[in-house]
C-alpha cells in the first residue's frame, strides 16, 4: 500500500506540474518553447528511455548518460554503448548512440551523439516550382565526465555542442548561403544520489555558455554575402530534477520515474519572472513483467509513449555479453500523429 | 525569392508581401504549371494582337519573358488561355539594379512603349565591373515569342566625361506611328532618333542633345571632350497623337518639339521645374507631368496636367478626398512618390507610383477632378493609393508597372506587374482584378500542401498553398521539429472549395514568427492544414531564422 502511496504521490505532484504548464499558457502569452533551438535535446534520446516518457535523468542505468546527466557516469561498472535509431511520421529520423566506461574506481566518462532529419524536404521557391529534395540534419555531441564522491552521490558535467546543416545553399546560386552551423560549447552540470535501493533523485542544469549571463546564445551567419540577415541560435537554461521509485508490485519489479523541467527563456542569468519560464513535465512507469522482459508507459509533456524491453545475455568466448533490446511507440498528441519506429540496442562489455 | 533585399521589402510589407487573396484566379483556364517565366514581373506591356500581354519577370536567378493570352470566359472572368515564355540573356535587365532605392525619380520607373514593328520596347542594362546591372546599353524589343531582340545603342566618345553611366540611361520612349521613328530620352545624351521606316532590322539612328542656351537641337557630340552642361538632360517623351508633336521633359522645364522640328517652351509654369516624366492621352486629350527634384536633401516631387485643348497652363493635380473636397496636403507630402507609367482609358487615367525603397505602391486613379481618395478620410497617402489594400493585388508586393491593352475588340484591360505575385488583370477598368502567377498542380481536399517558398527568414511569408473540394472551415497550425505548436496562423476560417486552389493569401502564411510575435529559430518547420470534414494535410517549411 505504502508503494502504491508512494506512486501515487508522484503522478500527483507530476499533474501539478503539467497543470501549471497549462495555466501559464491562458494567463500569459509566452513564446514557443518551439521556437528556440534545443529541440534535439528536448527529444531526448534512448528508445529504452523514450518508452517511459524520456525520463532518465535519475537513473543510473540510463545511455546514453553523457546526455540523460553526466553524474551517471560514476556509477558505471563496465564499458557500455547503446545504439538508437527511429523514423517518426512526416520523414524525420533520428538517433542517439553512446558510449562510456568507468575510469578508475570513481570516476566514468562518456560521449554521446544525438541526431535529428528530414529525410524529405521539397525546396520550393516563389514561383511554386520544386528546386529539389533537401535532407537537413541538427545534432549534438556530449563529452561527460563523473566523479562518484560517496557511495551515494556522483558529481558530473559534460561539454555539448551543436552541429546542423540546412542542405538547402546549393540551391540558391546567387546568394552565399551557408548550410552548415555549429554551436559553441554549452556546459552541463548533473548530481545523482541515490538515496537507497528505492530512491534516487537528479538535478541537472543543462546549456550553460561562457558567454554574457552563462547563455548558450550564438550568432548564426546565414549568408556569407551578407544578402541574408545573420540570425542568432538560443538554447535556453534548463534546470531539470528528477526522482525514481523502484519497487514491486505483486512480485514483480516495477519503477517510477519523473523528471520536471524549467526553460528559462530569457536571456538573463537568472530571471524569477514565470513570464520568462516555461515548466514541463515527464513521467514513466516500467514494469518487468515476464524476466527480463519489460513493458513501459510514459508522458513527456503532452506526448505519450509505450515501450518495451528485453534483455538478454550472449556468450562469447569465456563472458557472456548483455544486451538490452528496445522499442518504442510514441503518440505526439498535440499534431496527432503516432510514431511506431523507434528502435534501440545496448549493453555492457564486461 | 526569398530573404534578398528585395524580398525583405516584401515581408516588410515578407520580405514585404503582407501576403495576400481567396482563391487566386478562380477562373484561370492555365491554373498550374508555369504561366509566367516567374512570379517576379517586373513590367507589363501590350503584345502584337488584341488578348496578348507581354511579362518580363526576372527571376532570382534567370530572367525571361512571357506572352499571354488572355481572355473572358462565360462568367465574364479574366482567363489565360496560353502561355509562352522565353528565357532572355541574364547579361542584360530591364531593371537597373537599383531601382529601388535610386534617390532620381527618372531612374525609378520601366519605361514600356508600343513602337510598332519593334513591337514593344523597354530599357536594357548590362553588367557593371561589379556584376550590377548599372551600365546602360540600349533597349530590349520584344517582338513575338522567339523574336525578343536586344537592341544595343552605341555609347559615343563624348560619354567618356560622363562619370555615372546612369546619368544616359534610357527613362522614356515615343513613337512616331506616321514616321516609324522611335524617339528614346537617354539623360544627359539627349535624344535617340531610331528610323525603322525602313524596316526594323535596318534602323537609322541618330543622336541629338537640346541645347540649354537656344534651346534647340543640335547633333551629339562626338568628341570626347564635351562640356554636358551646355546641354538639357531628357528624361522622358511623348507624342500628341493628334499633332505629333512631341513633348520633352527635361532637366529645366518641358519643350514642345513641333511638328518642323522647332522647340519651344511648353509651360511657364514648369520652366524653372526638373521635370521627369511627361505621358499623354485620354479623352479629351491630356498630358501629365511628373517634377521631381532634391532640395536640401528632401525629394520634392508634383503631379501636374493641362488639357491639350485648353489655353491654360499646367496645374498642380488636385488630390481630393472621397466626397471630393480638395485636400491641402497630397500625396508628394507624404513620401517621396515617383510615377512608373500613366495609363489613359476615357477620361481617367491610371497613374502608376511607388515610394523609394518600393514598400508602398500601387496607382492613383484620377480623373477630371483629381486624384479621388478611393476611402473614407484622405488625409494620408493610402486613401488615394489603390494597390494591395484596394485589392489589386492579393499579397503586399511591389507593384512596378501597370499598362493597358485591349482584351478583345470591347474590352480594354489593365495590367499591373507585381515584384513577386505575378500580374494582376482587371477587365472593367480597375473595379475588380484577377492575380495571374505560377502555381502548381494540388491534390484535392489538402492532399498536397506547398509553402511556397518553403525556405524563408522571419519577417519573411511563405504561402500555404492548398485545395478544398467544397467549402470548409481551415485551421492552420505552425509545429516545430518536436511537434510543439508555436503558432496558430488561422483557425476555422471559412474557405472556398475551388478547383485550383482554396487559400486565402491575405491570411494563410507563416512569417516564421510565434503566436507571441517573437521569431522562431533557424529550423525546419510543419504546417497542418485541417478541415471541418476530417481532412488533414501537412507542409513544410524552413526559417533562417531572424533577429531576436
């Protein structure tokens, strides 16, 4: 009873946060979340993670961890890599992969890349004519680093930066358009502790420059010509906390996890006007019902997710490798349209 | 196309095209495919039979030439029924490069005139040593389809001490229909008298300069020491067609050239007046002058008249408001205006104008009163300027040219070229106007979505461009990659089914912004175009961005 209280307080708490979401939106007209740069980010990465909501910030398994919270590269035990892949309605395709390994008794480090396309975008111009296909491309890398200062707690940071490619300057031959933008290198601070054998909670602090009020803001020069205005990416500061609940519920292993995120959208280093931040919230529930195999669920803003994993171990030579095989089915509510082709892969060598 | 200066006036306005109309040519019988060799036109002239238009369009990259023909079908609506286009050499351009933001109100306007075997004609510019279309190199004639020639005028030795090339552009022609001479105002070089009498491809030109002093014509100079300041600049020429005298507007007042070649001063009024244009026409015969000159840095400008039957001199026009009270400010006070043609159908008479920088433009239509404000109010310049707000275009872009030709033996037509619309056709003289551009082929009931054009910057628009088989109620949405929504363009506005296309331009377009106003990052973008019979369809479109 106590487990299912405990569960229940989180949704609990999780629907407050999605309802003051829904509040600030009546009250206030705030600027899209949409319309800034961190989408890549925002759309996390991990199929196994992706199934229950995108949450993965306050747990320790979760890959790739140089992006979930680099924190959790101090509880690695062994090298560990995941591989992901998905294919989402409208041609977007994207991808996480990563890879980590202990270094030393306390610390870890990892990398990951994540990635996000359009496989098919018709250039048009103003007289309806078709140019051609366009395939562009936003990614970030990740380069984290742990320390595991207690048995309990594991300090991280990791560097981020952005590459993306608009694929669209060879079509416009009489301006220098460029295609290509990279980011300078955002900072990103985590702290895992993992309370006891139930509970765990994460604070991470994501895109922090060195720049004017620690903004990760750079200008974009979209024309070397100077025919096209230069523009300017913003990836907010983002300060995420998360919890997890692991238990059982008629003998079967079941965890809960949620993560509450704040955008703060203005360009200040710290502003407490709510005008100026914008709340979200992720929730998952993941239960092993046969072993080693689990079922998911979650809800990352107002998207849901199902999920499902299973793990298994092959031997090679004298060890046996794990591997850890996942799906997920992702339903974008707010455009209606259902994703049925997210596919991931990870494991550990020992 | 999409984010150069000269888009950027359009979004301004999309680059400054507040966009734009339901059901674009809900008549069109060339509904899709390539109707205009681009949406860029930039003049619009008569062709060789009654129905046909000429349109040169340059577009970002190429630059060509389309003859239409158009006609009515049976619910009295403009129809294209063919279309030809024909590249022409990117090394030459009607337009100067900068004819936007050009300070001299003779540099800002096509000239277009009928000159019978050379069919239509217009000002050529070549290529400067900076690759801008700022050199003057004669005029183009656009003949038949297949037959658009590029005339050359020699440059003579004497040009040489002329610093600024532009300074001899071509600004104006007359043709002289009983001598098959084409008079060409070219600045500070005077006159071009181009004979085609004995045949187009055989042409006698010759070159001659009105002296300040006398003024009288002398030939050109040939040397290459010439002091130009003994000279009037000619900016613009028109000929009486029931006198054929020819009228000339210079540097220092307007000549009337007589029938004998002797030239005297045709207004007292304007003696002193830099005067920049001069057309005549209508019935009763009437000429309109255009005076534009710089005092202390501000650019002055006037519109004046006189009826050729009247004794009395030219007279500043009258700008009245709608109850036709004459107003003590016009239009010049405003902005700086500059006439691009003036159009005579019975006694009205269709004034082309813009202002420097091309964000306002449209034509006043005036009539025997004055200019009439076409609204309530007239106190500003939009209540005399019919143009996109009027509904003579259905996206705010830059109206460069307007003509007249005759539609069928009843009919005469206008026409007005648009910097990124394609034309505009009216057939009952001004009262309602159909949008003629390229538009491609839709699937019905939102099978296909095209945001057109599908790259832009913030401020810029890019249409939505769908169909509706019946009426419908449309909702569209903005989402970004992650499929958050940052921006609700419409929501349940009625549209017409139509058998091209159901968008409404004035309405449905993205500027990259959000619903707070603020511009969305450099990313691509999803359009859902939702009906209220349960049909979806998706765009997409990609922004550059914009200033924060």
């Amino acid at each position: 009873m106590k487990r299912l209280h405990a569960i229940l307080s989180l949704a609990a708490l999780l629907l407050s946060l999605l309802a003051s979401t829904a509040f600030a939106g009546v009250v206030e007209k705030k600027a899209s979340l949409g319309g800034f740069d961190g989408f890549v980010e925002r759309m996390g990465a991990g199929t196994r993670e992706l199934g229950r909501g995108n949450t993965g910030s306050a747990d320790t398994a979760s890959m790739p961890a140089a992006y979930w919270n680099p924190a959790i590269l101090g509880f690695r035990g062994n090298f560990g890599y995941t591989l992901n892949g998905e294919k989402r309605d409208l041609d977007r395709a994207g991808g996480a992969l990563g890879v980590e390994s202990p270094v030393g008794k306390r610390m870890g480090v990892g990398f990951a890349m994540l990635y996000r396309g359009d496989l098919d975008f018709e250039v048009i111009d103003d007289d309806d004519q078709t140019l051609g296909t366009a395939k562009p491309f936003f990614s970030m890398m990740y380069l984290g680093f742990s320390y595991r200062a207690t048995r309990r707690d594991a300090f991280g940071l990791s560097l981020s930066m952005s590459y993306d490619n608009m694929d669209v300057a060879d079509y416009y031959d009489n301006i220098d358009l460029n295609d290509g933008y990279t980011s300078p290198v955002s900072l990103n601070l985590g702290w895992l502790r993992q309370w006891n054998e139930k509970w765990s909670t994460s604070v991470v602090i994501r895109n922090l420059s060195f720049s004017k009020n620690l903004s990760s803001r750079w200008t974009k020069t979209v024309s070397g010509d100077n025919s096209v205005s230069s523009t300017e990416g913003v990836r907010p500061k983002v300060l995420q906390i998360g919890a997890g609940y692991r238990s059982k519920v008629m003998g079967k292993p079941v965890y809960a996890w949620m993560e509450a995120l704040d955008y703060q959208l203005a360009d200040t280093l710290l502003v407490f006007d709510t005008h100026w931040h914008l709340w979200t919230a992720r929730m998952g529930f993941e239960c092993e019902i046969i072993p080693d195999g689990t079922v998911r669920v979650g809800m990352d803003d107002v998207n849901y997710m199902v999920g499902l994993g299973y793990k298994f171990k092959i031997p090679i030579g004298k060890k046996k490798y794990l591997f850890d095989a996942n799906y997920a089915l992702t339903y974008e509510s707010e455009a209606g349209l259902w994703n049925p082709l997210s596919f991931g892969l990870r494991g550990y060598i020992p | 196309m999409f984010f150069t200066e000269r888009h950027l006036a359009l979004g301004c306005s999309s680059l400054r095209r507040g966009l734009w109309a339901v059901a674009l040519g809900c008549g069109m019988a060339l509904a899709a495919g390539e109707t205009l060799f681009s949406n860029w036109a930039v003049a619009v002239a008569p062709g060789p039979n009654p129905g046909n238009l000429w349109v040169f369009s340059r577009g970002e990259v190429n630059q060509g030439v389309s003859l239409l023909q158009l006609g009515l079908d049976g619910s009295g609506k403009i129809k294209v029924e063919k279309s030809d286009v024909e590249p022409v050499d990117n090394e030459f351009s009607v337009v100067q490069a900068n004819i936007y933001a050009d300070k001299l109100a003779e540099r800002r306007r096509i000239a277009v005139e009928t000159a019978g075997d050379l069919g239509a004609v217009l000002p050529m510019f070549g290529l400067d040593e900076s690759d801008h279309f700022l050199e003057p190199r004669g005029f183009f004639s656009l003949k038949r389809v297949g037959a658009v020639d590029l005339s050359p005028l020699d440059v003579p030795a004497s040009a040489e001490s002329i610093e600024k090339p532009m300074d001899y552009a071509v600004s104006g022609f007359a043709y002289q229909a009983s001598k098959k001479i084409l008079r060409i105002a070219r600045g500070r070089l005077g006159v071009v008298e181009y004979d085609i009498s004995k045949g187009a491809g055989n042409p006698k030109i010759s070159n001659k300069v009105l002296e300040k002093k006398s003024h009288q014509w002398v030939k050109l100079p040939t040397s290459s020491n010439v002091d130009f300041s003994k000279y009037l600049d000619v900016w613009g020429l028109a000929e009486n067609p029931a006198t054929e005298e020819v009228w000339v507007a210079s540097a220092q007042g307007l000549w009337l050239e007589s029938a004998d070649g002797t030239v005297a001063s045709a207004s007292k009024v304007l003696e002193s007046k830099r005067v920049t244009g001069v057309w005549i026409g209508g019935e009763p015969l009437q000429a309109i002058v255009e005076t534009s000159a710089m005092n202390k840095g501000n650019l002055e400008g006037g519109l004046w008249r006189k009826y050729l039957d009247s004794k009395e001199d030219f007279q500043r026009v009258a700008f009245l408001d709608s109850a036709g009270t004459v107003q003590k400010k016009d239009i010049y006070d405003n902005s700086d205006f500059t006439v691009t043609n003036v159009v005579f159908v019975g006694n009205k008479a269709f004034v082309g104008v813009w202002v420097a920088g091309g964000s306002v433009s449209g034509y006043l239509l005036l009539d025997s009163k004055g200019v009439r404000a076409h609204g309530k109010g007239g106190a500003s310049s939009d209540a005399w300027l019919n143009g996109f707000e009027t509904g003579v275009t259905d996206r705010d872009a830059i109206i460069t040219s307007i003509t007249k030709f005759p539609l069928d033996a009843k009919t005469m037509a206008l026409a007005v070229a648009t910097d990124g619309n394609g034309i505009s056709v009216s057939a009952d003289t001004g009262k309602t106007w159909t949008p003629i551009l390229n538009r491609a082929k839709l699937g019905g009931n939102l099978g296909t979505i095209r945001m057109v054009p599908s790259v832009i910057t913030a401020g810029g628009q890019s249409l939505v461009s769908y169909k509706v088989g019946k009426d419908s109620k449309i909702t569209i949405e903005v989402f970004s990659y992650d499929m958050r929504r940052v921006r609700k363009i419409v929501s349940s506005a009625p549209r017409y089914g139509d058998a091209f296309r159901s968008t409404d331009p004035k309405e449905d377009f993205w500027d990259g912004m959000d619903d707070a106003g603020r511009p969305c990052t450099m990313g691509i973008y999803y359009v859902r175009v939702k009906d209220n019979h349960g049909h979806v369809g998706w765009g997409k479109v990609m922004s550059l961005g914009g200033g924060r």
